[in-house]
C-alpha cells in the first residue's frame, strides 16, 4: 500500500493551510504519518486519492451512521439546490426538524439550530448562564464540547481545581468560571457541590465520554449529576453531539432513563452537512433572542440543504429501528474478536464499548476515568493503527478517539477486521 500521492497533497497543503489540514486530528500526527486524503466514500469504504480502499470506521468523527454517500440521506437534494440552498429566511423544513427532535427527545421541547457543536454547546452554556444568573460551570475532564474558550479547559493538579487552558490564546478571564472535574468521579462530584453548588450555573457532561477513546458514564455518576443539580438550581446540560441518534434514536439520555435540562446536538442531525443543535425545556429556551434576552444568532442556521440531510436521516433512523440493534451486534462482534486476540497474544489492553461505538485501549484494567486514559501506550497504539491501516481498516489516528459503526458495514467487513485486529495484535508482540 502506499500514499504517494496523499505526502504529496499534504506537502503541497501545508503550503497554504496550517499543518495542512482544517481540523487537528486530520494530519495523523500521533500516529507519525502524513494525513490520508480521502477521494470518495461508498457505503462502509473509503478511498483514498492513491486508490487504497478501507473498511472506515471514523464515519466522519460521527454523522456518518448510514455509512458513505447513502442515497437514503442526498435523496432529493438537487431539487434544495435548485430552489435556493438559503436565504435568510425562514423555511418549512426547519419546523419539520425540530418537530422530529423534540419528538425523539422528550427532554427537549424546543430547539435552536445552528451550524456546528462547538456553537451549540457555546450557545447551551450561555443559555444557562441567562436562566440561573449565574457565572460557574462545571466540566470534566477528557470531555470535549468544541473548541469555545471557556470549555478548553483540563484540570490542574488534585481533582476538584479550576483549571489551566488546553490551548493557548485563550485568556485567564476566559476560564476562570470553569470548573473541571474526574469523569465518573461521584465523591468529587459532590465536593464540588458542596463548594460551589449555589454559584453553579450548569453542569456539561458527554453522557458517554467519546473524545478520550469511548468511556460510557456510570449510571450512578450521572443520576446522583442530575440529583445535585436539582437540589442546587443549576442546569444538566448533556452534549450529545455524539452520542444524539447514534446510541439510539433517542440518544443516551433515552438509555440511562435521565433527563437533562438541555441538550446539545451535531454530526448525525445534519446528514454529514454542516449542523449543530441545542435544545431544552421551553421556559428555558424562550429566554433566547427574539423572545428572550439571551442573545443567538446564525446566517446560514438551519440552512435548507443541511436541514434536508438532516431531515432524511433523522426519519430514516426513525422508521428503522432495526438499524441500532444491527450496530450493535456488529459492535459486539467486533469487541469479542477483539478481546479473544487480547486473551490469545496476552497483551495489556481492554475494549471499552456502548452500542455502536467501540474502542481498544492500550492499558491494563478498566478505563474508567481520564486518569485511567491517560495511562495508555499511545506508542503501542500507533503501531497497531498502522498494521490496521495496511491491512485495509481505517480506525482513529489517536489512541483518545472512537472507532464508530455505521448501518453500512457488512458482515464481511466486520469478519475482516476482526482478523486484521488478530494479526496486528499478533505483529505487535512480535
Ligand atoms: N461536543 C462533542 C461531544 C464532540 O464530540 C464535538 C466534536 N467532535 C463537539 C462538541 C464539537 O463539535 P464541532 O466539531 O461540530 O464543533
């Protein structure tokens, strides 16, 4: 296999465009390579511009839950182009979308639109800013909700800190209201409570952690989450930019049984257009502007050709339920032929899954929590990405990503890389 033509676009790319990519985790730079240029996509493949075909399993970080320019989601879309992809104007399928989503997700009555989840989490936050009166929020670490400054935040040392920035540019006043704290830490949670509870004005979690390989929440973490902020009048805000339509139609707030206050949506609700979402309880949402005080606004939110996508897909998942089970199972499959090769070459690494979403971590014993992520062999893992790479089978270039099923993968494919998955694992003790 080889990417000739790829080093050479990536060379050329990083003339003009930072590090030659237009998101990080494009360039594959944990993994030491140069970034893969894809060419086109068809169902559960990928092809890349050197003519490689892999089994794909970033679907785009998300959306791509029906796999690679499925007819299902561009049906119709040249007759949107040809009466105008916007206008600035109100349209009929912006009602049709959010009646959807309100109906998908009974925590959600209302819902804004905009054009990415960084804005929608930004947007929830301000939002609940406006409705408590209050400046705090808390976050956790490992979580990822876009890349506002006040949430590009890690936690320092100990556990219940205000943190220091991800990144730089981003200025002290800008953090210092966030609070960060252990995923599935409860005795922290509550110590966080009991110190700042009263100035809390949300709480923003990822019920199940996506952005540091796939750590599902503990039950437990989150209901006592939605107790607390009851009991303290601050807002649960889930970002469920990934997990919305994907670990089922009604998200992950429908498979823990909670409901939060607001919620913030992206990738799936938009086809693979650009969209993001956030919505909630009515009284809460009709503090937005024009209603409201709480100011929000967007150009080309709620885009007619984003809609469209994001119209199909979402009525497809709903009239095809059949479609989260077969993720699952596949999924299921995938995580038993993985822990069968990690049994098989002894190696110290554990599968961490939820329905269609999976990961291997390269770390002894449960992950759990950040600190539990940050113990992985991301050495171990830029070896096993490649030996997958090679053998036809596109995972995360990161050990902190997910590897997500689509609707399009076949059996075959899944037989497949369950055996490239033994080889690479067999490779790797070598
Ligand atoms: N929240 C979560 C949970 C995400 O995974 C992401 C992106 N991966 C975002 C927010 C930000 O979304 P976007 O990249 O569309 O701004």
């Amino acid at each position: 296999m080889n990417f000739n033509k790829s080093e050479e676009l990536f060379n050329e790319a990083k003339k003009y465009i930072p590090g030659g990519v237009n998101s990080p985790v494009r360039a594959f730079q944990s993994v030491g390579m140069s970034s893969v240029f894809a060419r086109r996509g068809n169902g559960s493949k990928i092809i890349d511009v050197d003519g490689n075909e892999f089994i794909d399993y970033i679907c785009s970080w998300g959306p791509l839950v029906l796999g690679h320019s499925s007819e299902v989601i561009t049906k119709g879309v040249e007759e949107v182009v040809k009466a105008g992809v916007t206008f600035g104007l109100a349209t009929e399928i912006e009602v049709k979308i959010a009646k959807l989503i309100t109906e998908a997700c009974p925590s959600v009555e209302m819902v804004r639109m905009v054009n990415s989840g960084t804005e929608a989490t930004m947007s929830a936050l301000r939002l609940a800013r406006g409705y408590t009166n209050r400046s705090k929020i808390l976050k956790f670490e490992g979580c990822y909700h876009g890349h506002s400054d006040g949430l590009l935040v890690k936690s320092g040392s100990g556990t219940l800190t205000y943190g220091s920035s991800t990144s730089s540019g981003v200025s002290e006043d800008a953090i210092k209201n966030t609070l960060v704290a252990q995923y599935n830490d409860i005795e922290t949670l509550n110590a966080v409570f009991k110190a700042h509870g009263n100035d809390l004005a949300a709480v923003i979690v990822e019920p199940v952690a996506g952005n540091m390989g796939v750590v599902p929440a503990k039950e437990e973490f989150l209901k006592i989450m939605r107790k607390l902020t009851e009991e303290y009048g601050a807002l649960l805000i889930f970002d469920e930019v990934i997990t919305g339509f994907r670990v089922s139609y009604g998200g992950a707030q429908e498979v823990y049984g909670i409901k939060p206050d607001l919620s913030c949506f992206g990738k799936i609700i938009g086809g693979g257009l650009p969209v993001g979402a956030f919505g909630g309880r009515r009284e809460i949402m009709e503090l937005l502007a024009p209603v409201g005080p709480v100011y929000q606004a967007g150009t080309l939110s709620g885009n007619p050709l984003a809609m469209h996508m994001g119209y199909n897909a979402l009525t497809y998942l709903k009239d095809h339920p059949e479609v989260y089970t077969n993720m699952e199972e596949k999924a299921n499959k995938l995580e038993e032929g993985f822990k069968k090769a990690i049994k098989e070459f002894k190696i110290d690494a554990t599968v961490n899954r939820i329905k269609g979403m999976l990961n291997v971590f390269f770390t002894k014993g449960k992950v759990e929590t950040f600190e539990d992520v940050s113990k992985c062999n991301t050495e171990i893992y830029a070896k096993y990405f490649k030996l997958m790479l090679d053998q036809g089978v596109l995972i995360a270039p990161s050990q902190f990503e997910a590897m997500f099923l689509s609707h399009a993968h076949t059996e075959e494919d899944i037989e497949r890389t369950i055996a490239a998955n033994r080889e690479a694992m067999r490779q790797i003790t070598e």
